[in-house]
C-alpha cells in the first residue's frame, strides 16, 4: 500500500527553538493509505542528531502504534526506527523494524 507521512510539528510561528543535538525528541506521525481513508497512527520516540551544516538530520529510537482508521482500526504494534532527512536537498528516509497486528485478521 503507498503511503504517505504526516509528522505532527509545531506551527511555524512557533518561536520556541527547535530539538537540540542529542536531546530525546517525542512525536506522533501518521501513515495514511493511498485510498486517503485507511491509516496507522505512532507514537515515536528518539534521538534527533544534526550535520555540521544543519542540513542532515538523523534520528533513531522507538515507536509504538497506538490505533488507526479504516482497515488499520485498532491496529497495535512496536518497534524501532531509523530516520535521515536532508532539508536541504529535500530528501528524507524512514525505516521501521517491529510488529504490526491488525486486530480480527484471522
């Protein structure tokens, strides 16, 4: 199923400053099916590390999947995740490793 990523961050107006370098950065993200009406919702949990130039961002850590919409109703699962963004580029990778339960899919 292609799917696209939302992160849940803050506006931009927003004046707080950003994660600091090593600092233990807690998100939600949402991955919504192509349909647009079947979606997972994380809970995710992580370090955030940047590049001398700040346009590499790297993150790794946990997350655990706290429910979701259509087919992924009540979904369940965890695990962990590693995370490249160059906001420079405008080009990111997302891998995650764990479980994923859909309930009543037997």
């Amino acid at each position: 199923m292609p799917i696209k990523e939302e992160n849940k961050r803050r506006s931009p107006n927003d004046k707080r400053s950003g994660s600091r370098v090593g600092e233990i950065c807690k998100r939600t993200a949402v991955l919504i099916g192509s349909n647009e009406k079947d979606s997972v919702f994380f809970s995710i949990s992580g370090r955030f590390e940047t590049s001398k130039d700040k346009c590499v961002g790297t993150s790794a850590g946990t997350y655990i999947v706290t429910g979701g919409t259509g087919a992924f109703a009540n979904a369940t699962g965890s695990g962990t995740y590693e995370a490249q963004r160059d906001v420079c580029a405008a080009t990111g990778t997302h891998m995650y490793t764990g479980t994923f339960s859909k309930p009543n899919s037997n």
